[in-house]
C-alpha cells in the first residue's frame, strides 16, 4: 500500500491543503506538503509520478499528466438521465423497494451515488486511506450541491476493509437486502482477447489502478461473495459481459448488457 505522497499545492490553498494532510496522517498516510507556483497541466507533465494535488476543486491523485478524483458533481447529469426502468443496476438490486444497501467495492464511488440517487441507502466501505479520503472529500463537496445533498444524506462512508466489515456485520447478525460487489481487477475471464478489446482502462481507472495494484493487497473479491452471503437477502456482483462467475458459482439470476452483467444470488433463508 502507498503510505507516503508527496501534496502540491500553490500558495493560496496551503491551509486547506494542511487539512488534508492532517487527516491523511490520523489514517497512517504521510504526506509531504510541497508549495508550487502553479498547478496546471504542464506542471503535472513534468512530475508523472504518482502524487496528490489540492485547488478549489478539493483534493486530487495525480501521474502521468493526468488527475483523478470521485467528482460526484460531473455525475449529476447522469443522474438526471436515470430512472428505475432505464438503469438495468436499479432492477438487479430491486432499488425500487428502496433497499438497505452495502456497497463493499467502493472504487469511485459513483454507482452508490447512482444507486442513492434511485431510493437505496447505501454503506459505501473502503479500506485504502487515500481512496477514502478522496471519496469523503467528494461527500463533503456534493453535500453543498442542491441536487446532490438529498441524494449524498443516504450514502455512510465506512473507512475500513470490507471482508472485516461484512464478518463483523454476520457476527451481530444484522441483515440487510442487497450487497453490491464489483471487483476492480476481474480478469479470469471466458475469452480475455474480447474483453481487452471492449475498450481501454478510462484515465480515472489508469491512476486508480496505480494506487490500488493488482498484485498485493487487491484481489478479484471472490472472498466478498460468501461473506456477503451471509449478510444479504441479495448479493449483486458487477461483471464484465464475458467474465467467468465470482467465486466460479453459479448465480441465481443474470441481468445481461452490451458491455457488463449483474449476477444475483439470493438467500432464501434471509428472505424469509
């Protein structure tokens, strides 16, 4: 896991760049604070490694030329766009009972605001601190947004390991109706050629990637999947369309799309 980045940031948003640093510190993250002249694209060309920006815009990962954060403000145009018969999401994970809703694969964040944004509440878990604290400082933005606040009060961000979080949820035995898993790294696949072909790693994914590498601490979440049993009414997994099943078990309902699926599986014993 990375646990030291260096933080640019011009003159004008030191202090709120300290902020950040402070909190990224208290989640065992250290960051060395570096005052620049102007953070523009030139700037972050000319230091590709990967790194974290602050500006107006809040807190940023940054390599290779390029920046990344959650932005959940771009999304509200898909948001408005969404409705509970369009969103094959909305019928996979029965968003129109309004359901109590686990998201344990954070990534960006943005089909939890989706999922939010059409009736469900939603625990988003993440265990990276880096990540989370993007995502956090994404929550506190949108809060101020007069679309997004209603749709932001329904998701609770949990700063911890998913696995962690669903066995001590089984241990309390609560329950709730649906888990959402989509692994960042499903490449056990039924024909790879065609999936590398459906299109390239989108820029926030390339930088995400960098932060969250395959080998180490991530995973393909095949562990997610019988914690979440144990917790859910309905377990959801997001796959690529052509992807062998997670956990290689056999779901007990599909959603098919062009590009992706939706596996559910469902526990009759908690639905009774």
């Amino acid at each position: 896991m990375v646990s030291e980045l260096r933080l640019f940031v011009e003159q004008e948003f030191q202090q709120k760049a300290q902020q950040y640093s402070a909190v990224l510190s208290s989640r065992g993250v250290k960051v060395k604070l570096e005052i620049i002249e102007k953070l523009n694209a030139r700037f972050l060309r000319l230091n590709p490694e990967l790194a974290l920006c602050a500006d107006a815009s809040g807190l940023w990962l940054c390599a290779n030329g390029m920046k990344m954060q959650p932005d959940w403000q771009a999304e509200v145009p898909r948001l408005k766009r969404s409705s509970l018969k369009s969103e094959m999401i909305a019928r996979a994970c029965n968003l129109g009972e309004k359901p109590t809703l686990i998201d344990a694969t954070a990534g960006l964040g943005h089909d939890s605001l989706l999922m939010a944004h059409l009736g469900a509440n939603v625990t988003l878990v993440e265990r990276h601190p880096i990540l989370f604290t993007l995502l956090e400082d994404s929550k506190n933005h949108a809060q101020n947004d007069a679309f997004l606040s209603s749709v932001v009060a329904r998701i609770d961000l949990v700063f911890s390991d998913s696995a962690d979080y669903l066995t001590q949820q089984a241990e309390q035995q609560h329950v709730v109706d649906v888990v959402y898993l989509d692994p960042m790294f499903p490449q056990r696949d039924q024909n790879q050629q065609a999936i590398k072909k459906q299109a390239q790693v989108k820029k926030q994914m390339q930088l995400l990637h960098m932060l969250l590498p395959e080998d180490g601490e991530m995973d393909l979440g095949d562990h997610l999947l019988t914690l979440a049993q144990q917790v859910a009414k309905r377990v959801v997994v997001k796959r690529p369309r052509l992807a062998v099943y997670l956990a290689n078990l056999e779901p007990d309902h599909q959603w098919q799309g062009d590009a992706c699926r939706f596996d559910a599986y469902f526990q009759h014993d908690l639905l009774e």
